[in-house]
C-alpha cells in the first residue's frame, strides 16, 4: 500500500484474521442444544413457540431446528387438535424416525433395549441373556442383539452401556468390576 502518510513507500498489509472468540459452529451447536431441551422441557412445540421461550429469532430457531431435523433428533407432525385453518407443524423428539440403545451388563444377566430418542422404550425390542465369561463373547452377544434392532428406516442414533463397577470416564476405562473379571 502506498499513500502519502507513508511517504509513498509500499508496504505489505496482511490480513488480520477474525479475533473474535465467538465461533459460528458453536453457536450453531448452543442453539440447537437449547431447541432440544425446550421441546424436553415444553413437549411439542411450533417453531414460534421455541423462538418466544429461547428469546431468540425466528430463523436462528428455524436453523437449529433444520439441523435437528437433518441429523433425526427431532420430527415434525400435524397437530389436529389445533382450531380452523392449517394445522400447525409441530415439533417432538425422535420417536419414528431414530433410536438409542441401552445395554445393562450385571453380573449374572444382561440387558439390551431400544428406545425412540423421546426416551420411550420399542415394543418388542428388550431382550436379556447369560452374562458370558470372556470378554470376547460378551462384545459378540451385545453386537448380534444391537444389529438386531438395526433397520434402514430407523437408524441407532448412539449406545449406552451400563457397568457394575468403577468407570474412569476420561481414560474411557473400567477400574474395577469386582465381580466381572474379564471387564
């Protein structure tokens, strides 16, 4: 840049990048996590409805919303039971269209079941068996009653695995498990 401040001389500006510890993603994510707890917290809900309760606009609303929709923890329905005119699209947890598993190992028995993402638990989807003595087939008889429940329309959004025994949460590791040695 050359200018008469400078006394003609050129000199190079860079860019100085964008300093500001507000990140678009993470807003992004913060807003879709409050959408997720106002429709757990309110039940249903329009759009309008989340926007008023959050305090924020419509269409960030509708973006986090979108992303929800995309990644199938949330599903829009027809409300019916609303007055004259079109029925409002409501918005609800996942219950049709995504599930999470549970898995419970005990010491003598273990559990799997599956749950639409509002947390109701599938008709027909608990299954429990032996608790097995090697690790080994412990991982094969949780993975045949997971892919089991597996179906193109209804994906398994994640899976929870309960443990009697200590659990060091950072290291992702199981201490101790005083009866399940193998653990």
């Amino acid at each position: 840049v050359c200018s008469p401040t400078n006394g003609g001389r050129l000199f190079e500006v860079s860019r100085v990048s964008n300093l500001s510890p507000v990140q678009p993603q993470l807003l992004s994510r913060i807003n879709e996590a409050l959408v997720l707890r106002a429709v757990r917290q309110h039940g249903p809900s329009t759009r309008g409805e989340l926007s008023q309760w959050m305090g924020v606009t419509f269409p960030t609303v509708a973006k986090a919303v979108g992303s929800l929709l995309d990644a199938r923890l949330l599903e829009e329905f027809d409300d019916v039971t609303g007055g004259p005119g079109r029925p409002a699209k409501r918005l609800r947890l996942s219950r049709e269209n995504s599930q999470v598993v549970g898995v419970t190992v005990d010491v003598r028995t273990c559990e799997v079941a599956a749950a639409g993402f509002d947390g109701v638990l599938r008709e027909g989807s608990q299954t429990s068996f032996a608790t097995p003595h090697s690790y080994d087939e412990l991982l094969d008889a949780i993975v045949t009653r997971v892919q089991a429940l597996r179906s193109a329309d209804m994906p398994i959004l994640c899976i929870g695995i309960s443990v009697v025994g200590l659990v060091d949460y950072r290291e992702q590791e199981i201490r101790l498990a005083a009866n399940l040695h193998f653990l």
